[in-house]
C-alpha cells in the first residue's frame, strides 16, 4: 500500500473564481484576485482548493454550462493568469482541483452549433437526438420545478436533443468514441497546466448510455478507462466524483480492487449528517457511517457539509426529510426542487457558534477527506432573495471596506451580503483575523489539528457505544495509533460512559482542551458533555509518530 496519497489526508477548499476576490475593478472576481488571497489560504492550512466551472461560458448554469474547455472565460483572467496562479499555488504547497463538466455542454459550445445545422457533420453525434419528442420527455429532470423537461426541440436541427439539467446544457453522447477521445484530451490539457484531478460533474450520468425512450445503462467500465488514462499522464493525479448514489452502488465508483476513482462525495452519510444535527439523532448516521465503510484503501470519501447547490435530501426517508426541514428550512423560499434546503449553513443552524463548530468538528472528523466551502470559515450566510442556488453564492467577505472589499467596482455581478445578522459588516475575514475566538481562527486551529490526526483520513473506524443515541463517539484505528472522537448532538448537557477496553484507552488525551479523562477502576470514561459539546482524544498518549510498529 502506497504510503504518501495525499488525498488521503487533506483538507479541500472549493470556491468560484468569480466571487473570491476582484483584482481589476470590474465587479467580477479574478484569477489575479484568487492569488492574492493565496496566502490566506495558506494560512487558513488548506492543501488543495477545487475550483468550480471557469472555462468560456454563456455562465446561464454559474460556468456548467461551457462553450470552450480550452479557455479561460475572459471576465476571469486569461490561461496565463491561470497557470501562474497554480504555480503561486504550488510554491505554497496547495494542490488545485477543477470541475470536469463533460455530460454536457453550453448549446452555444461550437460542437452544438455545427451539430444542429448539419445532420452530416460529425458532431452531430456528439449529442443525443430524437425525430419524435420520446414519451418519457416529462421524466429525469435534475431541477424538478424549474426544468419542465428532458427533450426540447431545436428548431435548427428539426429534432429533439436530450438534456439531463437545463435546456441549455445539450448532454453529450458520451458513449460515442469521439466524445470519449475528447474528454481525455480535455483532461490532459488542463493534467498539463497544473491541476492535481478533477471534481467530476454527473459522474453518473456521463457514464450512462443515453437516448430516445431508452432505458439509460451505467457503463461503469468507462470509470477504468478514465481513470488510466489519467494516470497515464500524471500519476498522482485523483477524480473526485459527484455521484449521489445509495452505497451499494459506490463501491463500483470506486472498484472492487480501486481500480476505478479515487474519490466520491459522501452524500449518503451528509444527508444523514443533517438529520443528526436537526433531530439530536446519531443512528441513522451511525448506520450510514457502516453502511459506507467497505471501500477498498485506497479510495477515499470526500466528506461535507454544504456545497454550492441546494443540500439534497432526497434519500432520506419522508420522516427524516420533514425533521429536516423543519429545523433547518421550513419556509418555501428556503427550499429547492421538492428535495432540499438551498441555504447556508450558518443560517441554517441559527448562527449557533455551538452548532456551528459541532457541525463542523462533526465532518472534520468523518471517515474521509474533509472538503469545506468558501466562507464558511467566517459563518457566511445567503440571501435568499437570489434565485435557486445563487443564494449561497455571494461574494466572499473579506472586510468592512465597500463592497465587502471583494471589489472596488460600484455593481458586483452578484451582491454581497450588506444586512442582518449575516451582512459584511457582522461577519469579515479582516475582523475575525484579529480576534482569537473568531470563527476564522477557531477553523484554522481545527484544519491544523486535523491534519495532525491522519488517523481519520487513513484509518479504520469503530463506532464506541455510548449508551445515548444524542451522543456519537467514533474510534479511528491505524499504524497502532487510535483517537476518539465524542460528539454530543442535543442542546442539553449529556453525561456518558465509555468502555475501550484496550489498557491504552484507560487514558485519554484530550487535543482540543486541558481536559483529559482517566478511566476508572473498571476501565470505564466518564464523560460530560455541554450542550452540543465534542471532544477529540489520543488514545493512550501523544506519542505517536514514534510508535509505527504495527501497519
Ligand atoms: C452539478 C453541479 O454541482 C450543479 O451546480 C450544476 O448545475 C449541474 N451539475 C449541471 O452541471
Ligand atoms: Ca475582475
């Protein structure tokens, strides 16, 4: 087993280009701007930062809708700006990670364009048609509610396309051989410019034999083909699939010997996650943690809590889903697509610095590779005003400066938060830096402990009885080494007992706190718990880089 994956262990920052940091003037955030704030970053002890869509786009979808994936589009930078700021980002030991959007693309990519003029042409089959509209038009849709079908009709091309998203993101023919040569030499270019791997947009859907009434088929063997080729090129080079699919289909993401991707969000365990903070509630997660735990070792889950689209509740059962919405989401306008929550968490969570930092510690902690969102290091929050997904996608608020100092123009594309609890005034990077409680410093010590904690990344886990479904303690066993991590959900102080039963775990060394626990004569922790309390303890001492003798 290979020592050194070093997305085994690290700690994943996504953000827009576009709302991050506006160097020119011009309301839009820049790849100039992102490397100013490179060393920020750093600071905040980040390793890789994923950065959503920012290849040449009409921008209908936020970039997932692309019309060139060999550019830049121009109100970001230019690919010089680009290259130089991977390398800013490597001189500071930070991986940078990029949407891979092939399912589709923008109808006004060239390849459509020339496709629908022609039936001769060859792209033509590098897209999806029907004579006829398919009786199953009105099914499949990815935004219920907004997008009213899958097969529109394209007056130019006196057909009907297929699109899985909007009518204006045509879904490529991925089985097509052409199209697969495409993606591969779309990867290599951008493998050559710097990138560390992908964030894979639709993993399931690209995958899919697609077509007119057509019962659509995963083709799982292409995720082998993507994955040589791409280790082919750049060896340590990693796809981060998003593919929200009930574990027993994961392990074919990944492969029954790892031969497939390397890593997959976890949103079976994220939905549960919210549960579990909304409810006070740890089975269902607990559940879901094993029902996650078979993955061969060298894959990885990427672990989560909110993300630029809504959070989507859709495998949880009606029950679990309603609990959900009725904490975290209960107005209308709150929601999205019959399934989901569309704002931030810190608003969700009432702008709570003990849930907060529960809800936090609590994904740091999961069985995986940490992946946070822009802004949430500060407690951002949304405006709702914003339609569908735009409202967790304001600008970054660095300061008390106009504009939240994201830019100096008069208009930003889109607002930044100005009022309420949540504007930029209330919650800034340039405040939070100088105070040591801020929630900024607090993440940056919880991102620097968890790098010190490879056990999480790496190891095994056991889930600890505690006795008290409000209560959730997680053991992470690797290279002789364990650390427990106790989490209590509730708003009441929780008192449990521990049994480890190894003699190391008689002692417990708190990482967070002076707060240590000795067991008692029976071998047994008694913990107390504030209300929404977490504690994460070494097991037997600190000495553990020195005692690697079992593996
Ligand atoms: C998933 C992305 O996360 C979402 O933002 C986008 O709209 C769709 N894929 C379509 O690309
Ligand atoms: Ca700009």
């Amino acid at each position: 087993m290979i020592k050194d994956l070093w997305y085994k262990n690290a700690v994943i920052y996504c953000l827009h280009v576009g709302t991050f940091m506006d160097s020119n003037g011009d309301g839009i955030g820049d790849f100039e701007g992102l490397v100013r704030r490179l060393d920020y970053l750093a600071g905040l002890g980040i390793t890789c930062v994923w950065l959503m869509p920012f290849q040449k786009s009409p921008r209908r979808d936020d970039g997932y809708d692309i019309s060139d994936f060999y550019q830049v589009d121009d109100c970001f930078g230019t690919l010089g700006d680009f290259v130089e700021f991977t390398h800013q980002a490597h001189q500071r030991g930070i991986r940078v990670m990029m949407d891979l959007v092939v399912n589709h693309t923008s109808d006004q990519h060239p390849w459509f364009q020339e496709a629908r003029r022609d039936r001769k042409s060859k792209y033509r089959d590098y897209y999806v048609w029907s004579d006829k509209r398919p009786k199953d038009h009105d099914e499949g849709m990815v935004f219920p509610g907004v997008q009213k079908t899958t097969w529109t009709k394209d007056d130019v091309a006196g057909q009907y396309y297929f699109h899985r998203f909007y009518d204006f993101q045509p879904d490529l023919n991925t089985q097509n051989p052409a199209v697969q040569e495409e993606i591969r030499k779309i990867m290599g270019f951008w493998l050559e410019l710097g990138v560390a791997g992908f964030r894979m947009d639709a993993m399931p859907f690209v995958i899919q034999t697609k077509g007119a009434d057509h019962r659509h088929i995963e083709r799982y063997e292409m995720l082998r083909e993507l994955r040589e080729f791409l280790q082919w090129r750049k060896g340590d080079a990693i796809i981060l699939a998003e593919a929200n699919v009930p574990p027993d289909l994961s392990i074919r993401y990944f492969g029954d010997d790892g031969d497939r991707l390397q890593m997959m969000f976890n949103f079976w365990v994220n939905q549960r996650v919210f549960y579990a903070l909304a409810a006070a509630d740890s089975r269902p997660l607990a559940k879901a943690l094993e029902q996650t735990r078979e993955h061969p070792a060298t894959a990885q889950w990427a672990s989560f809590l909110r993300n630029h689209d809504e959070l989507d509740l859709g495998r949880l059962t009606d029950d679990e889903r309603q609990r959900v919405f009725d904490a975290m989401g209960p107005a209308k306008n709150m929601q999205l697509y019959d399934r989901g929550i569309r704002r931030r968490l810190a608003p969700m969570l009432e702008g709570d610095r003990r849930r907060l930092e529960l809800a936090y510690s609590l994904m740091f902690t999961l069985p995986g590779t940490p992946v946070i969102r822009y802004g949430d290091e500060l407690g951002m929050g949304d405006n709702l005003r914003l339609r569908e997904r735009n409202c967790a996608r304001t600008p970054m608020q660095w300061s008390t400066e106009p504009h939240a100092g994201f830019t100096r123009a008069d208009k930003p594309t889109l607002p930044v938060i100005e009022d309420g609890p949540y504007g930029y005034h209330k919650v800034n990077a340039a405040d939070q830096r100088r105070d040591p409680q801020s929630m900024l410093n607090w993440t940056e010590r919880i991102i620097r402990m968890r790098k010190e904690v490879p056990e999480i990344g790496w190891g095994d886990f056991e889930i600890v009885d505690t006795g008290d479904s409000r209560v959730i303690a997680v053991r992470y066993n690797w290279r002789n080494n364990s650390v427990l991590c106790v989490h209590n959900l509730g708003g009441d102080t929780r008192e449990v007992t521990l049994h480890l039963g190894d003699l190391a775990g008689r002692k417990l060394i708190n990482l967070l706190t002076q707060d240590h626990s000795d067991a008692d004569g029976r071998g047994r922790h008694h913990i107390i718990l504030e209300p929404y309390g977490y504690r994460w303890y070494r097991i037997g001492g600190l000495g553990y880089l020195l005692d690697r003798t079992s593996y």
